[in-house]
C-alpha cells in the first residue's frame, strides 16, 4: 500500500480497504483538500443507503436513491452490480470548477457486510485520456486492417499479372483446340462411311476387327460425343479466371490513372445504366440525387465502385424489392448511401466483407473480389465505404468522399 | 492494299508459349508471321523483312513495347503497330496512342476470333495512310 495522507487516513477510519491502487493515490493527491470534506463522513450520509445489508437490497436502494446524499453529488452513473456478492456502483462528484478535476467519480465497492471494499477514484480528465487512447486504438486497428487489405491487394494484383501470360495461351490454344478436334470429328465421321464402303471386302476384314477393336477400347462414340462439353466447360473456366484477374489489377492501376474532374451523380447514372440488366426486373430504383460539387477521381474506378454496389443490391434482392440511392454534399464530404430491402448481410460476415476472395455467392456468380476491390477504390481517393445491414430487412451502404482539397 | 501484296505480321512478345499460340490461330490466315522475343531480335527482323503490322507486348526485358515500337515508329511509319498486353503502364500507353507512337491497345487476353478481325484491321489499316 502506498504512503497515506492525512485524508486518507480518515477516509481508511470508516472504510475497510482490501484493494487500492496507485491511480487512487495520485487521483486523491491531487484532489488534496476538495475531498476532504467528503472523507471521513459516515457512508449512509454519502450513499444514502444503510452501511450493511445484503448485496442485492443495497444495489435495489442505491437503485432507488437517484442520487447520493451529499448536495454536491452530481449522481450515480450507471446502475450497481451485483457480483461476488459485493456491490459496485460508480458515484460522480462535482468539485468548484477551479480545479482542473472538475469531476470526482467514485467507484465503491461495498461487501454484505457493508465493508467497503476499496474505493477506485477517477476523474474526468483520467477517462477522457481512456477515451482518447481508445479511439486511437480503434484507429490504429483500422489503419492496420486497411493496409492488410491494402498489401493482400498489391500481392493478388502482382499474382494476376503473372497468371496472365499462360491464361492468354491458355485461352488462344484450348480455342484451336476446339477448332481441330472438330475437324478430326469431320474426318472420323468420313473415315466411318468408308469403312461401310469397304466392309463386302473380305481382306479388309481384319484391319476393320483392329478399327473395331480400337474405337470399343477408346469408347470413341463417348469421347466424340463429350469432346464439345468438355471444351466448352475448360473455356468456362478459363474465361472465369481471366475475369478474376481483371479485378485484381484494379488494385495495381487505382494509383496509376490521371483523376479528372467527375460528376458523382453522372457516374451513379452510368452504372445505373450498365448494372440496368441485373436491376430492371426486381428492383424498383429510387434515386434522391442532391447536387454536388465535382471531385477529382478516375471515373472509370468510381462507376466500378457503383456497379458492384448496386449489383449486390440487386443480388440481395431475391423477388421484388427497392434499391434507394441518395447523394448529398455534407460539407467536407459527398455522402452517397445505397439501400437495398434485400436478405441482409450476416453479422459475422460484416467484417470479412471486404476482403478479396470473401463470397458469399455461390461458385462462380462472385469472385469475392467486387468489394475488397471498391473498398481500395474508395481509399485511395481519401475516403471511407461503410455498411449497416440487417438480416433479413436490407443493407445500408454508405460512402464518403471528400472534396476537392480534402485529400492529401 | 492489293490481295498479292505480301503481308507480314511482326509478332513480339518474351513468352514463348504465346507467340506459338498467335502462329497457330493465324496459321490457316493469308499472313506470314514473324516472331520474336525481345525488342533487339525485333528490329533486326525489321531491317532484314518488310513488314507491314508489329503487334508487341508492353511489358519485356531490355525494352518495353511503347520503346520498340517509336524506334520502329522511327524506321518506317507506315508499319501499324499495336501493343497487346495485359498490363501496361496507361499513362504512357495513353501518351503514345494520343502522339501516334501506337496505333492501337488491345487487352491480354484475347479470344482468338478478336484477334483474327483485330488482324485484317491492322492490315487494311497499312496504306490506308498510316498512322501520322
């Protein structure tokens, strides 16, 4: 235990401390003589609750007390709780204003028995710092969490470039493919008419045996009958990654292109047009469109921004449902909220929403890489993509970017 | 440009694999198709053929495509030349489709019948006054 002051000393006269700390110490120090007037006063004065009791009555008359006795007593912040059978309660107290703790919070915890178990001091400015340190921290976490997603991105887009190549010879040579065997089918088939012509002729008798022997062991009439299916299926495929890596070089070229001066509703209208084919049939969209200001961004990127958007909006929506898109200028920024009445996002997908590769779409409708993609997008340009969403009810995204000047 | 004119298409690109896949989608196509894989091998086929389209990739060892096309740009201006890639830095690309360096962009990958109009494009482009 730490060396006690004078008023400590009262304050340990009608208080058992079991637990203390050197926070309280220093807080007390500080407060020095304002407090005095508090310590060594009977407890019921204080909390105008009885000294003893069982925990469970006294949290029930700290509950009906509203607030402490003493006239200086702002009130009690929060309700008690209950636990280990001790009662904890937090009680603020105000001090004359020339102090730079203008506030005493007190947190005092009390045993059955009326004991006080320690009394935890804090002051307003000790939990603004708290505060303030959490907010950092927060920011820290995003800030961590933005450059992972950003490193993920520079490695999927450098992967993409190095798929490319045998994806382009890949794509050129499975379309020859397809060509020839067609015209190995072409001249199969013409090779059968012959061996009709030529099957009266008793010589040819064991090479067309051999043939037989070969198609029936090559199961010719399958592989001539699957060869279109399996073609097709491997171009599929093919096509399939070459739009994955399409996306993923977006995160190389965000930095690359020259912005220019862009109209948002323009572009909002734009992918409105060529989303048109997934939105017309299900959903009924509204647009509240405020005027804005322009803004420097590459428009290419912003309508991309917009179609992946709206096209999981529409996706969301599984019969009928309305897609709402608003735009205002809030100051320093454009705000621009996408709302959908569609199935909702799951809670525990909502952090995972924008990293690459995260779908939730069956194999082949999504690449997972629509959002990380829009997410570095809306980074670049200095601003920030949120979502809220409810299971069930429709998801709320909303984007913030800030005006000419806002970016650095 | 007249049916009997010779047409010979310069191929440029440092992956192999590619330039084979290109000869086979041309192959039953009326062009003679030279290929090569760098910048250096490119310019001294050009001094040696007349060529008539260079279609190069951007990014390569040594020298990239925009560089190789300029100096062939410098050669002989009538010859068309086209970067086909799959990255490429765009501010350079923009640079040289808007100052004639190149005439045209296309994106890797292509599906082969693209290509093929791509191709006869190019050609009817040759004489067609050339680009600048």
């Amino acid at each position: 235990m730490p060396q006690t002051s004078p008023e400590l000393t009262f304050l340990l006269a009608i208080a058992d401390l079991t637990t203390w700390n050197a926070d309280t110490q220093q807080i007390l120090d500080q407060f020095g003589h304002r407090t005095a007037a508090l310590i060594g006063q009977p407890l019921q004065d204080i909390m105008r609750v009885p000294a003893s009791g069982p925990p469970d009555e006294l949290a029930t008359q700290i509950c009906q007390s509203k607030k402490p006795a003493r006239s200086d007593a702002a009130g009690w912040l929060g309700v008690p709780i209950v636990e280990d059978g001790r009662v904890s309660v937090i009680a603020k107290f105000q001090t004359d204003g020339s102090h730079p703790l203008s506030e005493l919070t007190l947190q005092i915890l009390m045993s059955a028995s009326g004991q006080i178990g320690a009394f935890l001091a804090k002051d307003r400015a000790q939990r603004e710092a708290r505060e303030r340190f959490n907010e950092l921290r927060q920011a820290q976490e995003q800030l961590i969490q933005s450059e992972k997603l950003a490193s993920l991105g520079t490695i999927a887009a450098g992967v993409a470039h190095e798929i490319n190549n045998p994806l382009s010879f890949l794509l050129s040579n499975l379309q020859t493919l397809s060509n020839y065997v067609t015209k190995i089918e072409e001249v199969i088939r013409a090779y059968a008419e012959l061996e009709r012509y030529v099957s009266p002729h008793k010589d040819a008798r064991p090479l067309l045996d051999r043939i037989g022997e070969a198609k029936l062991h090559a199961d010719l009439e399958f592989i001539l009958g699957d060869h279109h299916d399996l073609l097709k299926e491997s171009l599929e495929g093919v096509n399939r990654i070459r739009e994955i890596v399409q996306s993923l070089k977006t995160f190389a070229r965000a930095n690359d292109e020259a912005p220019q001066e862009i109209d948002v509703n323009e572009c909002i209208l734009a992918a409105l047009r060529v989303a048109s084919n997934e939105l017309k049939y299900k959903c009924d969209v509204r647009k509240e469109l405020g005027e804005l200001p322009k803004i420097s961004a590459n428009p290419g990127h912003l309508l991309q921004v917009f179609m992946n958007i709206l096209i999981n909006a529409a996706q969301a929506i599984e019969s009928r449902g309305v897609v709402l898109i608003r735009t205002w200028n809030a100051g320093k920024t454009i705000r621009i909220t996408v709302t959908d009445t569609g199935s909702g996002i799951a809670p525990e997908n909502i952090s995972r929403l924008f990293l690459p590769f995260f779908t939730t779409k069956p194999v082949g409708k999504g690449t997972g890489l629509g959002l990380s993609v829009s997410y570095g997008i809306i980074k670049n340009l200095g601003g920030t993509i949120e979502v809220e969403s409810a299971l069930g009810k429709g998801s709320t995204f909303t984007i913030s970017l800030p005006l000419a000047g806002g970016v650095t | 440009m007249s049916p009997q004119s010779p047409r010979t298409l310069l191929w440029v690109d440092d992956e192999p694999n590619l330039l084979k896949s290109y000869r086979r989608t041309l192959r039953t196509e009326p062009y003679t198709v030279l290929t090569a894989q760098s910048g250096a091998e490119a310019l001294a086929l050009i001094q040696q053929q007349k060529v008539q389209v260079v279609i190069s990739d951007y990014r390569m060892p040594q020298m990239n495509g925009i560089e190789l096309l300029a100096e062939i740009k410098r050669i002989d201006p009538r010859i068309v030349r086209v970067i086909l890639s799959g990255y490429a830095d765009e501010a350079s690309i923009e640079a040289a489709l808007r100052n004639g360096g190149i005439w045209r962009y296309l994106l890797k990958p292509i599906d082969n019948p693209d290509l093929l109009a791509q191709v006869r494009e190019m050609f009817s482009h040759y004489g067609n006054g050339a680009p600048d």
